[in-house]
C-alpha cells in the first residue's frame, strides 16, 4: 500500500462549521475513493508566508492516508482546485522515513511534546533509582597556586 499526505489551507472567513465540513468533505471523498485514513489533523488557524488571495492566515488541514495505487490522487486534487474555499494544497507521496517521521511526530518524540516525553523519562529512571542529576564540571587546578 502507498502512503500519502494531503496539507491544505482553508480561506479563514469561513465560519466555523463551514470551516469543517469543508474538511469533512475531503475526508469523505477520499474514503468513498478506497483511501484509508491513517491520520487526520486540524493545525488551525496559521500565518501565511505571504498573502494569497488577498488573505493572511489560513486554516491548516493534514489528511495521511493509505491506498493501492496512486490513480485517486488527480481527481483529488481536481477537486481541490476546483473548490474556492480552498487556498492552497499539496500532496505528497511518502517513504519509508516520512512515515516513521509522521508516526514519531504524533507519539511525541519530535516536535514541541519532547520535553514532555524527557520529563517522563525522567520520572521513570528516578522510580528505577536511576540518578539523573547533571553531572558538576570538574575543578580546575590554576597554575599560580603551584608555583
């Protein structure tokens, strides 16, 4: 099976609920098309880079998702061209390292969660009896002192 990941960006004037199942509806196509859902996220609302129709900030989407043969990414991306509500969009095909990436992103071994997970560590090294204080730089002896 191919994994693929869909970002795309939501104009922000949307209200809220169109703002979902302009999502919802994505997600469904790709589903109703054999496309199984690995992982979807909602990254909200961001700042552009630079302004796209007239727009500063877009509301972020990441659909990952599996399926047999790549032959539903044109019509998906069709659609999202097609759709005005939408700002921009990429598709990318993973491998084996952007998979292992995506999964460790989402377990919280990278990104903004891994001093969470170091506290946790942490915590079950001192429940082991492991010491982790850091160690103390040695002293230096000086040189006057000896002479």
């Amino acid at each position: 099976m191919l994994q693929y990941e869909v970002t795309f960006i939501v104009d922000p004037v949307l209200s809220g609920d169109e703002i979902k199942s302009t999502a919802q509806t994505y997600e469904d196509l790709l589903k109703d098309n054999g496309a199984k859902m690995v992982h979807n996220d909602n990254m909200g609302l961001k700042q552009l880079a630079y302004p796209i129709k007239k727009r500063t900030s877009g509301v972020y989407f990441s659909f990952e998702y599996q399926v047999e043969n790549g032959s539903i990414i044109p019509m998906v991306e069709l659609a999202l061209k097609r759709d005005e509500r939408i700002l921009r969009f990429l598709t990318v095909k993973l491998d084996k390292h952007g998979i292992k990436y995506n999964e460790d992103k989402r377990n919280g071994l990278i990104g903004k969660k891994k001093s969470k997970v170091s506290e946790e560590i942490k915590e079950e090294k001192k429940k082991e009896g492991v010491k982790t204080e850091p160690k103390k730089p040695a002293a230096k002896a000086s040189s006057s002192e000896e002479e």
